[in-house]
C-alpha cells in the first residue's frame, strides 16, 4: 500500500506527533499541504488529512489545499485531528472535512481524533485545556487507527 499523510500542525507538535505515529504504521510519507503537488496525490492508495482544531475547524491552510483540488476521482482518505475539547455535535468538524474531501472525489474510509494541548485564548489564560495530550493512550490509539486502516486497505487491494 502506498500511503501519504497531508498535515498542518502548528502551535505545539501534537498533530505532527501523531501523523508520525500512522506514518510509520502505515509506511507513509508526512507532509505540510504546501509541500504536496495535488496531481500526486493521484499516486497513493490512501491519504490522510489532519490538523489541530482552531475556532472549530480545521486549520485554514489544509481547508484551502483541500477546496484548491480540482473535483475528479481519486483513492480512498482519512481524516484526524487533534483538539483541546471533544467536537461539539454543533459543528461536527471532522464530517465537514470528510465531506469536503468527498465532494472532491476521495473515498473517506474513517476518522480520527484525540485530545492535544490546547492554549488558544482564553485557556491561555489558565496554560490550556487537555495538558499532557497527546499521551501514550492517544498514541495508542492513533497507532491502533492506522493498523486498523491499514488492514482494511491491504485487503481491498
């Protein structure tokens, strides 16, 4: 299987931390949305989207690398993210992005999330919210996603 991982991760690490993780699982290579030709994304059996949550949504730089691709048929993709709080069910973040994904031709096979440090205003003010995520459980469990899809995947092809 041939698998790429397209990640923004940028106020503490977290969601590089675990796009490494299903990296190494999955034998994918890791990288920024500006670091990827979108006609090569044409060449992988599976890619992966994520990035930390600000204001509710994925950062801004994977959103507008996913609404630049031009619609057409494409692999199958996942999406993860990393977040201070739980996806509140009135902006289910993670269906938004799969959708977006989908109206652009992926198959998205599943989703991901876990807690990650998170010091957006105003848990600034007291250090952040979900202090010392992601944590070994987390990477546990994004380990277990990727072994997961990874068998899911191989068995299709």
């Amino acid at each position: 299987m041939n698998a790429l991982i397209v990640c923004t991760s940028v106020s503490h690490g977290n969601t590089k931390r675990v796009a490494d993780i299903m990296g190494e699982i999955l034998h994918a290579r890791v990288v920024e949305p500006e670091r990827v030709d979108p006609a090569e994304l044409a060449d992988y059996d599976l890619v992966g989207f994520g990035s930390g949550i600000f204001n509710m949504s994925f950062h801004p730089r994977l959103r507008q690398f996913v609404q630049s691709l031009p619609p057409g048929t494409r692999g199958k993709a996942f999406v993860y993210a990393t977040s201070g709080l739980p996806q509140p069910p009135v902006k289910p973040y993670l269906r938004q992005m799969a959708g977006l994904l989908e109206r652009k031709g992926f198959e998205v096979v599943d989703t991901f999330s876990c807690r990650g440090l998170d010091t957006w205003l105003p848990f600034k003010i007291v250090g952040g919210v979900s202090k010392g995520h992601p944590d070994v459980a987390d990477f546990a469990a994004a380990r277990a996603f990727a072994v997961g899809l990874r068998a899911r995947i191989s068995a299709v092809s």
